[in-house]
C-alpha cells in the first residue's frame, strides 16, 4: 500500500477506507477457500513447500527483497 500511494501520490486517508474493506473482504475469501476447496489448499502447501526449500524465494515474494537467484530458484520461482 505504501509503494502505491507513494506512486499515485496520494494522501494515506484517502485511500485506507477503501484498502481496510478490501484486505478484509480478502482475507475472508481466502480463509474460506482454504477451508472448503482442496485444490486451493493443495496449491497453498505446494508454495510453502518451494517456499521452504528456497528461503531467498520467501524474501523476495513475501518481503520485497531484492536478491539474485540460483538456476534452483528460479525453477521454484516458475513453479509458484
């Protein structure tokens, strides 16, 4: 959220009504689908799975980290 107000340039309260709904409404989505969809649960293990085996993948992804990869990582990159 900081990067996109920091690219539109606009002011935080503007914006955080509208991205407070949407992360909830999210969020519940995605809680329900883990819940009631195997396939949707399958695919989260199998990213936790690479993520795991390719620590540097999870900086990237998750914490917007710049990082080079191996020729390993970015065949578990492509897999995510």
């Amino acid at each position: 959220m900081k990067k996109l107000r920091k690219i539109l340039k606009i002011d935080e309260g503007i914006l955080k009504p509208f991205f407070e709904s949407y992360s909830e409404m999210k969020y519940d989505i995605l809680m329900k689908l883990k819940k009631t969809n195997k396939e949707y649960r399958d695919l989260l293990d199998k990213k936790e799975k690479i993520l795991d085996e390719f620590p540097n993948l999870r900086d990237i992804i998750e914490f917007d980290y710049n990082k080079a990869l191996s020729k390993e990582e970015a065949k578990g990159f492509v897999e995510l």
